[in-house]
C-alpha cells in the first residue's frame, strides 16, 4: 500500500460511507501456515526450508506422542496432523539418525527435524498477532490459536484501487497500489480493489510484527473468506470481490467447502454431488433428507449465500494491550510506557462496564523469555489509579532487566451489576490488606510463562460457528496441517 500506515480506526479512501445500507461487506479470513512449525522457525532460523514435524506428547529421541504439526515440507512425505509420531517416523525419518557413514541409516534429505509442543511459546507469538488484528479491525471473531476473521468495512471498500468505483466498472487500479495477484490464486475479477490493499497491509503487518507469515482471504462473506484463505497456501492472499463468489466456489471440490467434512464428502460423493457447484445447484430437499439441516446450509453456502456477520464469541476473560520498545530502554521509559498502558487497559475496561479482580503485568527479555506477574484484590473494581499503581510495583522487579515488550492486564472480569469494592477494604486492618508499610497488601498470582488466556481479549469458548464443529476440526486436522491444542481465548 502506499500512503504509509493507517492509523487505528482510519478508513483508507475509497470506503463506502454515502449511507447507503447495502454496501458489500469486506471480510478478511486470517489463517497461520503451519502455525507451531512457524513459531519454531521463529527462534531457530536453521529449521527454514526444512521439513518440520512438532509432536504433542513428543520427547525427543521417543517415538510416543502424536503430530500437531507437519510443516509443508515435511507433508511431501506424507507426514500430517493429528498422525502418530511413530507412523510419522516411518515416513519421515528424524535428522539426528541420519548417518552418511551408515549404509543402513536413512538418508539425510529424506529426513525431518522433530520438535516438541512449547504452547507457552505459541500463545505468545500468537499474542503478537492478536494484537495486530485488533489494531486493525474492530470487529473480530478469533475461532483458534491460528484462526480469525476480521469485518473491515469500515476501514476500506470494493472500490478500485485507482479509483473509478468497483472493479466491475472498469476503473483503473493503481499499478503501485499492491503487488499482483500470486500465481495460481482464485479471484475472477482483474481490477485490483482497495480490500486487497488493506489486507495485504494486515498480512504484511502480522509477519513484520508477529515474524510469522499467514495467508488471508477476502470476500464478502465469511465461508468464502475462509476457502480463499485456503486456495493459495502458504503465504497466500486470495481475494474474490462481490460477484465473483459463485464463479470462484463452483469448480472447486466438495471437501474445499467451508462446513463440509471428509464424512459429509463422502455422502454427497454418493449423491453424485462431486464439486461446489454442484452442491450449489442440488435438490435441497434431497440434501436435507442425507444431511439435515446443514445439507441446504451448505448447497447456500456453495453458491456464495452465507449472511452470517463477523461476532465475537461471548465475553472476553480478560483486557490488555502490550507496547514494543528497544531493549535499551531506561528504568524511566519502561515505568512511562507501563503508566500508559494501564491507563489505556483501565479506559477499556470502563467502557466495557466491566469490573476487574486482577492486575498483572508482563514483560518480554530478550529473545522470547515472557515473564508474567499479577496481584489478586479483595473484590471487583474500577478503579485506573489502582491499575497503574499495582502495575508499576510489578514493574520494579524489573527495572534493571532488558526487556523488548512490556504488558499491562486486568483479568477476572465481572460484567454483572456488582459492588465494587472500596478502598476502605483494602485499609481495612486486621485481616483486610493493610501491610505494616501502609501498602496495599495483595496476593500475588506471578510466575513465568504468561498464557494467552492472560494476555488476550479472548471468549471463553467459540460459540456456535460451524468451524468448531467435529466434521470441520476433522478436516482442519488433515487438510490444513494443524491439530488444534487450544483457542485464541
């Protein structure tokens, strides 16, 4: 994009806001490529290019445990997720038994790096990246570690790069506006759009920001979003204007159809129904009579129908916002940047109408060693002076350390209509908090290792999307090469 970077809540030009209530939706699906392996290539730059396999349960030089993740590399061989590591092996032979001397031993470009599950790590990088998506989009929905979809229509439009209105009225684009279109990607219409510049600004922004690449799709809708996501992987950005969606969708196979299984592949495949179109173009009676209800949820869904908006699921568990600052920075500056932070954190959670029961903080040493530490209070409040004083007393154990980022939260949130504690319970004497120098006596909850439940506005569960349905984990599982070991709550 050109112009630089559009601040939080800008709209880029172009965007429809002449009143008109059916302007097209733009909706951004984000989807990590091979998101552990990624994160480990993050810290060990050796493992670039090399076929990974990260194991649950898996300790190296074992043969227990099962694949999380195969990186694209290693699935060349057959390895996938969700697979025994000790089928895995067989395939994918590990690196450290390769032995050139060794006639009987495998050979070395026929073998993989095996790695175990570090969640902890994860959770961070995908705290990053959570981060960006909220700088970029008000309306989210995150389904997992590695998932999320982004409402951006008020951000951007459909309308040409160049200007001249959407890319069906021939408008010119802009030819430095973004790169082309990636080999082989979907997306009928030819007129770059102002929906594709945002999300490559989204994409960009995650790996320069997060050092993970993700693919994204665009379209008006969230299942066609979620196919163009897939349709160029790795590293893909797929986008598919208003319009084009029953083009894009009906040449497809069933199995790329958001919601559809390899269990309901193979019963449409026994209906004849082979392809999205013609799922698109099937009785609906007769899908409803083999499917039940999603049988015609699914033919709408082919045929680029899904009016489903972006929602976030339920009610976030906690609020934070982190800030990245040079590793040189003085005990002066990280103590202005925590005081920012809280002020901020405490500004949301007020808007929010919620009350909190914890404050924690965290801060990152260099290269990724997160260090999280938090105190209880004796009851919910709302109270910003608080925040910043218990965050900056948290802060002092570090003010010798060098950190790269540092993190405010309150968490234990109570939406209800509750009272608020008052500072008379923290002075209260005996049994109430009042420490013998007059500070206000809390328990700490610290210790290394922060969650991403701790440090992301996230639900406590996925709600009713189809994603989390079994059909669909069973394909995320195969098809997308990532065994889900938690939400982005």
């Amino acid at each position: 994009m050109t112009g630089g970077t559009p601040a939080a809540g800008e709209t880029l030009p172009g965007a429809g806001d002449e009143g008109d209530d059916a302007v097209d939706r733009v909706v951004c699906h984000v989807d990590m490529d091979c998101f552990y392996a990624s994160c480990e290539r993050l810290r060990h730059p050796d493992l670039a290019g090399e076929p990974v396999v990260v194991g649950m349960g898996y300790e190296p030089g074992e043969s227990i445990g099962a694949v999380a993740t195969a990186s694209y590399e290693a699935r060349e061989f057959g390895v996938d997720s969700a697979m025994p590591i000790s089928k895995a092996l067989e395939l994918l032979p590990r690196r450290e038994d390769a032995d050139p001397d060794d006639p009987d031993a495998p050979d070395p470009e026929e073998t993989g790096r095996y790695v175990p599950v570090d969640l902890d790590f994860y959770e961070e990088v995908a705290s990053e990246v959570k981060a960006v998506l909220r700088d970029c989009a008000d309306t989210r929905r995150e389904v997992s570690i590695d998932e999320a979809y982004l409402d951006v229509t008020d951000r951007t439009s459909w309308a040409a790069a160049g200007g001249g209105g959407s890319p069906s009225d021939g408008g010119g684009a802009d030819e430095e506006a973004t790169d082309p279109p990636p080999s082989g990607a979907a997306g009928p219409a030819e007129a770059r759009t102002l929906a594709e510049g945002y999300a490559r600004h989204v994409k960009d922004r995650i790996e320069r920001e997060a050092g993970v690449p993700a693919s994204v799709g665009v379209a008006p809708n969230m299942s066609a979003a979620k196919v163009a996501s897939d349709a160029d992987k790795p590293d893909g950005l797929v986008v598919v204007p208003p319009g084009s969606v029953a083009e894009f969708l009906t040449p497809l196979p069933t199995a790329d159809v958001h919601g559809v299984g390899p269990v309901t592949e193979e019963t449409l495949a026994e209906l004849g129904i082979e392809t999205a179109g013609d799922l698109a173009a099937a009785d609906r009676d007769r899908l409803a009579e083999a499917l039940g209800e999603r049988g015609p949820e699914l033919s709408r869904r082919a045929a680029g129908d899904d009016d489903r908006e972006v929602t976030p699921t339920g009610l976030p568990k906690s609020l934070s916002r982190e800030s990245a600052l040079p590793t040189t920075a003085d005990e002066a500056t990280k103590r202005e940047t925590v005081s920012a932070l809280a002020a901020d954190v405490a500004r949301r959670a007020r808007e929010r109408g919620c009350l909190y029961r914890t404050i924690g903080i965290k801060a990152v040493e260099p290269p990724f060693d997160v260090n999280t530490r938090a105190r209880s209070l004796p009851g919910p409040v709302d109270d910003p002076d608080l925040v910043e004083e218990v965050a900056l007393d948290l802060l002092s154990e570090f003010d010798d350390a060098r950190v790269r980022k540092l993190g405010v939260r309150v968490s234990k949130l109570d939406f209800a209509e509750t009272d608020q504690a008052t500072l008379g319970g923290f002075d209260a004497g005996d049994g109430g908090g009042q420490g013998q120098g007059g500070k206000r006596e809390t328990r700490s909850e610290g210790g290394d290792g922060g969650k991403l439940t701790d440090w992301v506005d996230g639900p406590p569960d996925r709600g009713g999307d189809e994603s989390g349905s079994i059909a669909e984990r069973e394909r995320r599982g195969t098809d997308e090469g990532q065994a889900s070991l938690g939400d982005w709550s």
